[in-house]
C-alpha cells in the first residue's frame, strides 16, 4: 500500500470519460428564484425562454460540457411550442433536453395530480403528460422527467395503496404513449409540499413504479431529496446494479432540498457518489447510460456564476473519483483490509486535479478558469442592460 502518493497528471482514460461527460442544465437556475418568505430579484437574471437559453449557451462555451438544457413544461414553453423551442435551442448551439410536466402548480392539484381522490384531476394530470410526451417527441427530446408534489399532510388523510394504484396505472399510461426512443424518469422525494406523506417518498417507491411503468422507466436520484443521514452512494450502487438508475438531479444541500451548489457542503458525498459511478462502469464495460442533470435554483448568487461553480466541481470531483484505483480497492476488500481499502478514495479525493483540469480544458479550446472568464467578459452587464427595462416593465420591485 502506498500512502500519501499524489498524482501528477490525470490519466487520458480519466480525460476521456470527463470529455464524455454532459451535464444538463436546468432553465429554471437562470431564472430568478426565492424561498417562501421572500424573491430577491437580480438584474441579470433571465426573463423569458430565450434569456434562459441564452445563459445556458454562455455556461456551455465556457465549459464544452453542457450542450443540453432541461425545461419545465409551463414556465418555459414559447408561444410558437415545440417546434419554435427546439429552435430556439438550436440557434444558439443548444438541445432540449429533459421534459418535465408540471403537475403540481395549477389550483386543481390543490390536493394532487395522478393521486388525486377527483377521477377528472387525474384525468387532467395524465392528459398534460402525455401532451408532455408529444412536447418532447416533436422536439427531439428523449427524455421525460417526472416528479410529483403528491401526497398528504394528515394522518388518515389518503388511502396510500388506492393512490399508489392510481400512480402505477397513470405511468404505464403514459409510458405506452412514449416513442421507443424516449426514457421516463421517476424521481422521489420524502417530504414538501406535501408534510406528512409523498406518494413517491423514496428510491424503493420510485423502482417499483418505474417497473410497473413499463421497459423504459428507471429511477431519477435528486441528491436533495434524502431524509439527513441517507447513504446516497448506496443508492446508486444498488440501483445502477439493477440497471434501473436513469440520472440524476445534482445539487447540495445541509438540511433538505436546499437546492445549493453541488460540492459546497459536502464535496466527499459527491465523490463517493462518483466513485459508486465509476465502480459500476468498471462492471459494465462502458459509461453508464444515465442523464447527468443539474437541479438547483440559486437565490442570492448569481446564476450564471453559481453555474460554472457547479459544472467544474461536479468535473473535479468525478475526475477525483476516476483516479481511485479499483483494482487496489478489490484487493484490499479481498484481504478485508478496511484501512487499505478506506485509504484508496481517501488518496484520490486528497489528489488537487485542478491545474491538471485547466491544461485539459484549455487543449480543448476552452477558458482555463471558466468562471473567471465569464468574470471578465462583461456578459452579466450586458444581460442586466437588456433584461433590466423588460423586468421593470413587467413589474418587478427594484427598489
Ligand atoms: C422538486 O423539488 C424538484 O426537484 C423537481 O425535480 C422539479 O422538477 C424541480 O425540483 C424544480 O421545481
Ligand atoms: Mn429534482
């Protein structure tokens, strides 16, 4: 065992799979966001669907990695629909990439979607996703993301197995309307809105669901959405054994769905979770076939920047995790020698690759310090320029 041992240069097969790796982004990070006491506006933030992917190309000639942005079904929709978003994409270098419905924001879902005790809610709710998956089929989107507000806040407030039916049939509805193409992505989440019980509250809910959805439908990890103290990389290894993890929503959080920048409350969780990533490629043989999505909302920083942050630390610590070596760490498991075995990820996330990731992007044409570049390009007074008389006009409070 050595101990201590760094690295100087990162590996081409490391730089290989970092080349390989798409982060999508998600329109709503550009957007201007708050909590429930309160939205604290920005002047650069973006207004409209082309602001949003005006940003998100931004994001991506900085950094080469994000090519694909998510959209929500009602806040991003432009008048002339699919086929007008799809261009919109298109002409500044972009795809669309996940789709997701919302089913939770119109006041009929006042106490829920597909759940609902009413047959013509659910009705309603199964009639925007399929209308969801026509949306994603007529603009090249292979990818429908489903996440519910569903569930109760009292004791005896909903019969958890009628809903659960009403769930089952709703999705494999859905996925038989779905192009062969086309992937469906259940995500879970514990708690919020709904305080008392979430119809879909975990990974084990959201599996049995996508079974019974049908062939296409796995899993989608929110690494916000874990009740404290989950083992989320436990998670991923079991899930990406059974073929069922379909992607994730990457963002970090210290209490719950905090939405914050991946990697700035606990960069070794993202780690493991890479390593779990990285252990399951080595099993298959190839990278593994799920969506790399990026789920965060920033309140106070600015979005483009807070961005940036994210798509090189979710780069550092993926190139980190790539390093441990996986062949010492089966060795060490052979031997049941847990300190080797600990010390094999501890050396690799101890190991800086941020130089090493500069030199990478800047072969690769790209900004050594993607942030810094955005920093001294001007781009987020020019979009304050042209946002700031759009946003007064639509009554925003500046004052
Ligand atoms: C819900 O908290 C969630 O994680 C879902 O993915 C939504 O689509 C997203 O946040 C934005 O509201
Ligand atoms: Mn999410």
């Amino acid at each position: 065992m050595t101990v201590g041992h760094g690295f100087d240069s990162l590996p081409a097969t490391v730089l290989g799979r970092l080349g390989r790796l798409e982060i999508e982004l998600p329109s709503w990070g550009f957007a201007d966001t708050g909590t429930r006491f309160g939205k604290f506006l920005q002047d650069a933030a973006a207004l409209s669907i082309e602001d949003k992917f005006d940003d998100a190309a931004e994001v991506h000639r900085l950094t080469g990695a994000c090519p694909r942005v998510a959209v929500h079904v009602l806040w991003d929709l432009p008048a002339g629909g699919a086929t007008e978003l799809a261009a919109l994409a298109r002409a500044r270098g972009l795809r669309v990439g996940s789709i997701n419905p919302n089913v939770f924001q119109d006041q009929c879902y006042k106490h829920g979607s597909v759940a609902n005790e009413d047959a013509s809610v659910r009705r309603r709710a199964i009639a925007h996703l399929l209308e969801s998956v026509e949306l994603g089929r007529a603009c090249g989107s292979d990818t429908l993301a489903l996440w519910f507000a569903d569930g109760t806040n009292y004791p005896g407030q909903g019969s958890v197995a009628r809903r659960k039916r009403w769930f089952a049939d709703a999705l494999r509805e859905v996925h038989a309307a779905m192009p062969a193409s086309m992937q469906m992505l259940v995500e879970y989440k514990p708690f919020e809105p709904a305080f008392y019980h979430t119809d879909i509250a975990d990974w084990g809910m959201a599996y049995v669901l996508a079974k019974a959805a049908g062939e296409r439908a796995r899993v989608l990890v929110d690494t916000g959405h874990h009740l404290p103290g989950q083992n989320i990389e436990h998670i991923v290894s079991f899930l990406a054994d059974e073929g069922m993890l379909g992607g994730f929503h990457f963002n970090d959080r210290h209490y719950a769905d905090d939405d914050l920048t991946v990697g700035s409350i606990d960069p070794a969780r993202v780690f493991r979770i890479f390593v779990a990533i990285a252990e399951a490629e080595r099993a298959l043989g190839r990278d593994l076939p799920v969506e790399f999505m990026i789920d965060q909302s920033h309140n106070l920083k600015p979005k483009i920047e807070a961005m940036l942050q994210t798509v090189t630390t979710v780069q550092e610590l993926f190139a980190k995790a790539l390093l441990v070596d996986l062949d010492a760490l089966d060795a060490a498991r052979a031997a049941n020698d847990i300190v080797a075995a600990e010390e094999c990820l501890k050396r690799a996330f101890a190991t800086d690759v941020r130089e090493a990731l500069a030199a990478w992007r800047e072969g690769r044409g790209l900004p050594r310090e993607p942030l810094a570049a955005h920093r001294a390009s001007g781009y987020a007074a020019r979009a304050a320029e042209a946002r700031l008389p759009r946003k007064k006009a639509s009554g925003g409070s500046y004052a």
